[in-house]
C-alpha cells in the first residue's frame, strides 16, 4: 500500500528552528521527525511512499534518497507552486491509482493505523479522516460523527462559542482513488476547506475512525519541547538509537564513542539520550536531555529538560533548562538559559550570558559576555550586554533600535528619574528620529514623567535650555553621523552633561530587569512644549559677545548649514550681529541624511570655493546636530580638525589675558606653547566629551575643545555648540585684527601621528598593564590611558571606550622621531597581544 507524505510546509511557527531545515528534517531524538513516520508506516505494512516537498526539497531528497536504507521505496513530487494540501496531492495522482493514506511528515504519533486501514474497509469508505480527542480543540479542525462513524459535520479552527466537540481531524486520511477526480488540475485546494465539505455535501461516504494513543502536532517551538518531553517521560514510544544503560528508573542511550567520564552514571536521571561521539565532562547533571552528535558538555553544567542538535559546545558551569540550541552552538563559561528559550545554529553565546525565558535567537548571532538577553534576537547581528557608549544608545534604525525597544528604553529611563519630573525631548530634522522619540516618549509617560517636547532643534539649543532651570534630564535622537541607517539617542542630565556611568548603568539595570515604574492610569505623564526656547539661547547667545566690534567689522561669512535646524537660528543671529551672510544649504527637509565622508568632502571643496569667489571673512561646515565645525580660511584652505583646535586656541590665547584652556589629554603640545605666551594655563581632562564639558563648567575657562572639531566656550555655555562657535570666531578674528591664515601658520609647528590598532575588549587591560609595565622608569601620567614624556617628545596609548581598538599617539619635533615613537610603540602592543593571547591558550 501507498502512503503520501506531506513533506512541503515552510515552517514558520516553528522558526528559527527551521530557518536552515524543512519542517520534517527537524531532529526529534537526534533523527529526523520524518523517520518516526516513515517508522510507524513501515510497522503497518506501507512501504511506498510518494514525498510531496516544496520547502528546502533537496535537503529531504539528499537525505532519504531512494528510502532503501530505511527499508521503502520514495517517489518524490515537488509541485511548482503552493497548491495546498490537496492540490498538492492531486500533483502526484498518477502514482495513486489505489487506495492510499495521507500523513504529515512533521507528527509525532503512536496511532494504530492498521485499525483506520480496517475501519475503512469495513464501512466501505471513499474517504476516512482519522480523528482523536484533545483537550484544547481550537487549532484543529472539530469534527462530528453519527454512531456509525459516519461524518455528518466539522468546523475548521472555532472558537470556544463554536465548539461543538473535543473529537478533532489529525490529518491522516485514508483515500479511494477516486476522491482525487474532486481536485481541478493545478489549483489551489484544502481537504478541510474545500473537498471533505463538498463530500460531505453531497453526500458521499466519508467517514471518521476515531483512534486513541498519542498525537502531537508539532507546529510551533512550545510543541517541540512539549513532544521531546514526552518521549523522554515515556509518553510516546518510539525508536531511539544508541546502546541502554541503567536500571528501570533510568535511561541512558548512548551513541557510538559517546563518552560519560563518572561511569556509573549516578549524575544522569530520567532518559538521556547521548549521540555519537558526544562527551560529558567532571561533575556534569543530565535529566531527561537529548544531545546531539559531537557535542562537549564542560565539568559542572547542569541541563533539565533540554535539547542539543549535533556539534554543540558548552563550557563549564553552563545552566540550561527546558531549551533547545541548534546546530554548532557555542556557550561560554556559566551560560544561563531559562525554559522555552530556542538558539539558532551557530550562535556563539559569551561567557555569563543569560538568556531569559522565552526568548528566541536566530541563526549566527552573537551574544556578549554578560549580555542578559530578554526579547527576540532576529535581525541585529548581536546582542551587547550594555546599551550605553558613555551616554549614548546607537542601533541600526528599525532593526536594533524599533518603536519597541525605545518604549522600553523609555519606559527604564523614566523608571530612575523622579515621579512627576520634566525632561526635554529633541530631534535632529530625520523622519526616522521623530518616529523612535515618538515611541521613546511613550514609554516616559508610562512612568509618570512628564516631557517638555522641543521637537526638531539643534543640540547646542537643547543643551543651553537644560542648563537654566526646570527639567532633571533631555534626550536627543539623531541620525548617527557615521552610519546613516542607524541611529543615536544622547541623554543628558540637569546640567546640560552627557549623564554619569552610574546613571546609564542604572538605566541597563531597570531595561534588563525590565522593572519598570507604571504608574496608575490616572497619572501618566504630559507633553507640553517651550514656545520660547530659541528666545532663551538667543539672549544669552547675544550677550556672551561683542557685538559692537562684530557689527562695525560686518565680516562677510559663508555658512553651510547641512539641511540642519540650525538654518532656521544661526543665520538670523549673525546677521543681528551685523555680519553678511551666504547660507548654503539651509532648507530643513526631513529625508536628507547625514552627508557621508565623500559628500562631506565634496561640500567642503563648494564651501571653499564661495569662500575665495566672494572674498569672505571665512566659511564654516556646521555639523547635521549643531555641535561639530569645520573652518575654511579666507584663502579657501579647509582647516584639518588638528588644525582648527590649534588656531582657535591661538585666537583666544591673542584675546584673552587670564584664564585656562581645557584640553584632552591628546591634543598637541602647542597648547602649552600658546597659552604660557599669554599668562593662560592649560588643564588637560580624559577624552570623553563629558570630561572636557565637567571641565567647562569653570567660569575661568575660555574654551573647551575635543579633537573632533567640537569647541565650547564657557563665556555662554559649557557644551559644544558649533552655532556660537562660528561667532566667537568672527569676534576673535575682529578683535585680534587677524585673519584664519595668519593664525594658523602662528602656531609653533611639531610633527604628530595618530594609529589606531585592533585590540580586542579582553586585551585591553593586560595591554595597559603592560604599558604600565613598561613605562615605570620613564616619566609618565594616567590622565587617560598612559603617557609618556621623552626628551620633549611624547607617546600616549589610550584603550577606545567603545571599541575594539587602542589608540597610538605620538608627537615630536621632528617628523622621523615621531615616526619612530608610533612605530616602536605599535610593534610593542602587537608584541604584548601575543604574549597575552599565548597566556589565555590552556
């Protein structure tokens, strides 16, 4: 007798353990689910069967071939388009000119079937649907048969008022041939929607054989676990490959080379289903686990309830209960993960991590050391175990960083601030960035915190508005300046400062925990708006100035504004402030994105030519967020960013006569030069913008610059803003009476390199360890990474907070000596990640 096995379905309930197999490939007990069938089939005399695939078809086919090895004879039918369950069937009818059963490849059943063969027989059937009792009916079809089985009504998937029985179809049918001429030709037909009503219809002899035994679906990841559970309590009988071991109360199957190093076993209970050459490892605890073959269980790790496909690696100490992990899975050391969690194939989970229930990754993620992972990971390519770079958030937009994750992140910000507090909420002009602060803003709301929404605004203004009074916190989204498709999220404190550590790690903390403050419905937070706040910037901006020396200069200035919100305030103010301006770019539109490094260039080149063409003063590249700068002198030379600290150092150390510059640890020695010419002092911070801002906050300091082109001058506010950059320079250049050319060849000229080397975030502090190490007799400072001063000359290596890298900074009077230092230092790093490497090897 024949049988059709219905082998094509996409499995996407079941994702991700189906991402890179067919449903019916899927191992159950370490074999497919299909063999258990083909099994069964065999047990009640049907070895030929005719495979319906469409999914993934050459995976089933490279697999069973010509089903001799497993003792049948396959004839595989693919048709060329979904034609459903029964039109698919009526592809292969000219191989079903007798009686034949259908059964989905992708059950797990126990059924007699010779029993529905009989049945069929005795009642002289066209059609019999074999039918079960379950206790949840609502996802099957209910079915209804008189007392002589006869089929009299049926309903697909009801609801509970629809329920009518508990008996339901379970898709295994017996079949006269005949019932196929009911099936048009390469159309799309069901048997429960379409053919077995119009029978039933008409009349016909369909009939129900109701069976007893067990029958599970195995249709989504729940239902996996639930089936694998079940062979494992003895629920269902199946084949299960390897040699027995153990007494009554235990099970233990052990595959070819599979290897228990305690012999007797003591440490495994319930059934244990080890494949070939798998090893369990010291103190290991199994109950009721089915692994696959070639995997590696370390000392100490201890799995209930779970399912490892074939070459899984787990280190010592890891937990696992109730989940599955696919093929080529690698946990790290003290991997935790909860009930119901499924890993895709080769997945790499670092050491600590913990997966919390439930959660589904998806194939070829990467999981951090530590990382707590509690929602789906499906498209990101890894999960960090902290949110925060310093205080910012950066994702790929709709991919990392969606409306969900930023109601969460909204939702665990709010939870750390007071109840019934203000924040600023502000974007850059992108459409994207209004969508996630939209979401963002919920989820404050949420916990009883209010947002005073400033909408589309420059981050200097946002910045300024924070440091008067009113609100404890801001965010602001924008679209990442080095990536496009991704976007960041700044918070701020009440100051106006990029927040705390602390206060980000409080922030993970509520996220990961998910303990969020939700506040009575009678008591979400408000949005309200600040009508005035370009009036507030404006006046202080005004004031922190000379106007009357800028308006009897009027220096002709070309400004591009990047399609920025600063178009809509900084050419206003320095036309107030009596300069001619040429605005470039100023239109706001909301789908430009933030210029890439070949566009930028190509902007500066335009800039620079207006400049020359309109013999002005000078010309600025203002950045997308209002903080960055770029300076193009009156000769049309665009100023490197090295360049531009050091000239507007100059201009401020020939204006001003007391006070102090704030400086990073890394920026050139000229800055000493300058300022001792000039009575000023210089204070050198860490890197981070949040250190040179903290510096800022000294009323004496005159101006506070990063090595990027951002520069705040304290006279108005303490954060980078790039609007009142561009008029302090103009005031400078008036009051000094020089031009940017003059300037810039007056600073004290010394050679210095930059060289960032791949280092990866274990590395990082045995590599300053060792540089520690290696600088103890020369004279040295620990600002920020470690310094050291040779003759004049000097080299710094500084770990990148956020990245894989190690900065290398070198500066000398002379070009070769500078050399020499970068690269007898970046030979040393290499040197000293070899013998760190060589140490972590066993």
């Amino acid at each position: 007798m024949k049988a059709v096995l219905m082998a094509g379905g996409f499995g996407t309930r079941i994702q991700p353990l189906t991402i890179n197999l067919p449903k019916p490939m899927i191992p159950l007990v370490n074999r497919p689910i299909m063999t258990h069938i083909i099994e069964l089939l065999k047990k009640h005399g049907i070895d030929e069967l005719i495979l319906l695939l469409y999914h993934q078809p050459e995976t089933i086919k490279n697999f069973f071939g010509d089903g001799s090895e497993f003792g049948v004879r396959i004839t595989y039918v693919t048709p060329l388009e979904d034609l459903g369950t029964a039109g698919a069937v009526k592809a292969a009818a000219k191989f079903l000119d007798e009686r034949f059963m259908i059964i989905s490849g992708d059950l797990l059943t126990d059924f007699d079937l010779s029993r529905v063969l009989a049945f069929h027989e005795e009642k002289g059937a066209r059609a019999t649907i074999t039918l079960t009792s379950v206790k949840d009916p609502l996802q099957f079809g209910v079915v209804i048969t008189d007392k002589e089985g006869r089929i009299n009504k049926f309903l697909e998937k009801p609801g509970w008022g629809e329920v009518f029985s508990d008996t339901i179809n379970t898709g295994i049918y017996v079949l006269e041939p005949e019932v196929l001429d009911l099936i048009p030709e390469g159309e799309n037909r069901d048997w429960s929607q379409d053919i077995f009503p119009r029978m039933l219809a008409e009349s016909a002899p369909l009939f129900g054989c109701n069976l007893k035994g067990y029958w599970a679906d195995i249709g989504n990841t729940d239902a996996y676990l639930e089936a694998c559970g079940d062979i494992c309590r003895g629920k269902v009988k199946i084949g299960i490959k390897g040699e027995r071991r153990g007494g009554e109360d235990k099970q233990v199957f052990l595959g070819r080379e599979a290897r228990v190093e305690r012999d007797d076993l003591s440490l495994l209970e319930g059934m244990v289903v080890l494949g070939g050459n798998t090893q369990v490892l010291g103190q290991s605890r199994l109950k009721n686990c089915v692994v696959g073959r070639n995997c590696t269980i370390e000392d100490g790790a201890e799995l209930e309830d779970a399912v490892l496909w074939d070459n899984v690696y787990l280190k010592r100490g890891c937990r696992i209960r109730g989940a599955v992990l696919g093929h080529n899975v690698r946990a790290g050391q003290g991997v935790v993960i909860e009930e119901a969690a499924i890993v895709g194939d080769e997945t790499t989970i670092g050491d600590e991590a913990y997966l919390k229930k439930d959660v589904k990754v998806w194939p070829r993620k990467v999981i951090e050391g530590g990382a707590i992972v509690t929602t789906n990971l499906i498209w990101g390519e890894k999960w960090r175990k902290s949110l925060f770079e310093g205080a910012l958030v950066r994702g790929l937009t709709n991919v990392e960083l969606t409306p969900e994750f930023t109601a969460k992140l909204g939702a665990a910000y709010g939870s750390t601030l007071p109840k019934d507090a203000f924040i600023i909420a502000g974007r850059d002009a992108v459409r994207s960035s209004r969508m996630l602060k939209r979401s963002f803003v919920g989820g404050l709301l949420s916990a009883g915190v209010n947002v005073r929404d400033v909408k589309m605004v420059s981050l200097p203004v946002l910045r300024n508005k924070l440091a008067t009074f009113g609100e404890v916190g801001g965010v602001h989204f924008r679209q990442s300046p080095e990536d496009p498709a991704a976007t960041e999220i700044i918070f701020f404190d009440a100051d106006g400062l990029e927040i705390s550590s602390s206060m980000a790690k409080g922030i993970e903390r509520v996220y990961f925990n998910e303990n969020f403050r939700r506040v009575h419905y009678s008591q979400p937070g408000a949005i309200s708006e600040i009508p005035r706040i370009y009036d507030y910037y404006r006046e202080g901006f005004l004031r922190a100035l000379d106007a009357e020396a800028l308006r009897a200069a009027r220096p002709k200035v070309v400004v591009d504004l990047n399609h920025s919100p600063a178009g809509d305030l900084l050419p206003a103010l320095l036309s107030e402030l009596g300069c001619e301006v040429i605005e470039l770019n100023s239109h706001v539109h909301e789908s430009q994105s933030v210029p890439d490094a070949e566009q930028a260039e190509k902007a500066l080149d335009q800039l620079s030519l207006i400049v020359v063409t309109l013999g002005a003063t000078a010309g600025f590249w203002v950045g997308p967020s209002g903080e960055r700068v770029c300076l193009v002198d009156e000769e049309g030379k665009v100023l490197s960013d090295l360049e531009a600290l050091c000239t507007l150092a100059a201009l401020v150390c020939r204006a001003e006569k007391n006070g102090s510059l704030a400086m990073p640890v890394q920026a050139p020695l000229a800055m000493e030069d300058l300022a001792s010419n000039a009575g000023i002092t210089v204070q050198r911070t860490k890197a981070d913008g949040r250190s040179l801002m903290d510096a800022a906050r000294d009323r004496k300091v005159l101006l506070a610059a990063a090595m990027d082109g951002r520069f705040a001058f304290p006279a108005f506010q303490s954060s980078f803003d790039a609007l009142f950059t561009v008029a302090k320079t103009l005031e400078l250049m008036v009051r000094t009476g020089l031009s940017l050319t003059q300037v810039c060849k007056s600073v004290p000229r010394r050679a210095y390199r930059h060289l960032q080397v791949p280092c990866s975030w274990e590395l990082k502090g045995g590599i300053m360890r060792k540089m520690s190490e290696d600088s103890v007799d020369l004279e040295a400072s620990f600002i920020d990474g470690v310094k050291i001063h040779i003759d004049g000359d000097w080299a710094l290596i500084l770990p990148d907070q956020h990245r894989p890298v190690v900065h290398i900074v070198a500066e000398a009077s002379e070009t070769a000596r500078a050399e020499e230092l970068m690269e007898g230092y970046r030979r040393k790093v290499e040197q000293w990640k070899q013998e760190l490497l060589e140490g972590q090897t066993p």
